[in-house]
C-alpha cells in the first residue's frame, strides 16, 4: 500500500512539474527577444516587433504537446531517481524552447544552447566517470563534422551551427554511449520525416524527386511555413529540416527507454 501511494505521489509530481514547465516553455519563447530569432537578419518576420503585448504562438492548445512529452519521460525516469527526473525535466522544457525556435524560424539561438550545457552539471552523478562527459563532448562533435563535411564535399547542407552545438551540450549529459544512441535515433526520425514531408507536398514526379535528393542531405522544400505571419502568400519556402525537433524526440525516447535501464543496471554498460 505504502509503495503504491509513493509512485503514486511521484507521478502526481511529475504531472504537476510537467505541465509547469510546459507553460513556462512557451512563455519564454513569447517573450524570447527577438535578437535570439534574427542572429542580424533584420527581414525576421517578429509582431512583437511592432506589438511587444503580442504572442508569438498561443499557450493553449500548443503546452498541452510538451506537457505530454514531459509527463512520459518524467514517469520514466522518476522511477530510477528523483534527481533524474527533474534534470530530464528541466532538458526536456529547454529542447521545448528550441524545438519551436528552429520549426518557426530555423534558428537555434546560443543561449538556450549554452542552458543545455549549464544542465549537463545536473547530470554529473549518472556518468561513469569525467572522460565518459568528455568523450560524449568530442564524439557528438566529430560526428557532426564528418556529416558536414561530407554535405559540402556533395554540395548541400547538412547539418547548422545550432544543431551541432546542441549535440555537443547533449553529449556532455549523455556521455559517450548516450550520444551514439541519441544520434542514431535522430537519422532515423530524420529520415522518416524528410519521407513524410515529401508524400505531403503535392508537387510533380520530378518535384517529389527532387526533393527526396534534398531531403537525404538534410534539405527539403517545404509545402509550408512556419512565419510569424499567416497568410503571407510565401507558401513554398526552400528551408531546412528542424533537426532540433528530431534531436529533442530521440532524446526523449532516450530518456524512457534506455537510459533508466542503463542506470539499473539491466544493459550492458561500456564504461570509459
């Protein structure tokens, strides 16, 4: 009975947590400034730009997603440690924020990157060591290069600044193992969304195909956009995939599935 009312009580708390952090997510994303949107580009389409009393996006129905998200990975991992839960937590409102940043202007602002890092120190006890966070650190960041590398050898964009400085800040939570685990998810998200995003624009044969050479390289034309603005009469934009939502599901998936295993002990853990 006693261990019933106490998970109980943790999933009340998580609930709560989650639905807190989900309203604070958006809130700072309204009130981001918009420096953190433009990096320089003064065509940014912002309303609070001539409206400060505007929101970008409205609260409800958009928190009730990342509230979602945030209650089942909260459930996950409260059940190995409290302290986990909370960091996942507090990473998952951050990757909230950025994933709208980057699916609205394709921009991930420093900032918030730089947060994920300052996270990492919440993380520090679950690591196998100080080499695990710095080899997690370099392997998120070779990676990455190889990929664009390779993009530029072929001539197309690969991967941004911003999603290769947030793999970096996830690699110093998630060390080694972690990030490899996180990076292949996220090819596989990836992929299928570039797939999706091709079956949805209704263009030509030569058009699809076209788009599917794009979308293996991490571009895509889009049957939408995601401007501040509705209804601008720009609805084909060439911009690249969100890569920061992809980044944010596979390490929501990592955070279920894998990594309360790994802490219990029922994985194979490859120690530095």
């Amino acid at each position: 009975m006693n261990l019933g009312l106490g998970l109980a009580l943790k999933i009340i708390f998580v609930f709560i947590c989650s639905g807190a952090l989900s309203y604070l997510a958006i809130d700072f994303y309204n009130r981001m400034p918009h420096s953190w949107l433009s990096e320089g580009d003064s065509d940014v389409k912002d309303p609070l730009l001539n409206n400060p009393r505007l929101r970008r996006i409205n609260s409800f129905p958009w928190v009730m997603l990342p509230w979602l998200v945030m209650s089942i990975v909260g459930t996950f991992t409260i059940l190995s440690s409290i302290q986990l839960a909370i960091g996942a937590l507090v990473l998952m409102s951050i990757l909230a924020v950025i994933s709208i940043s980057d699916v609205r202007h394709r921009i991930i602002p420093d900032q918030l990157n730089i947060c994920v890092a300052v996270v990492a120190t919440g993380f520090i006890p679950f690591h196998f060591g100080w080499k695990d966070v710095i080899a997690g650190f370099i392997m998120a960041f070779l990676v990455c290069m190889v990929i664009i590398l390779i993009g530029k050898a072929v001539g197309k964009d690969t991967i941004g600044g911003g999603d290769l400085k947030l793999l970096m800040g996830l690699g110093l939570i998630f060390g080694f193992n972690g990030i490899i685990t996180i990076l292949i998810i996220t090819a596989l998200i990836a992929g299928v969304h570039g797939v999706l995003i091709i079956f949805y624009y209704k263009g030509g044969l030569g058009e699809r195909l076209n788009n599917l050479l794009y979308a293996a390289s991490g571009k895509k034309r889009y049957p939408w956009h995601y401007d501040l603005e509705k209804n601008t009469g720009d609805s084909f934009i060439n911009k690249g995939i969100p890569l920061a939502l992809d980044i944010s599901i596979a390490t929501a998936l990592y955070l279920c599935l894998w990594l309360p295993r790994l802490l219990d002990g029922s994985m194979l853990i490859l120690s530095m």
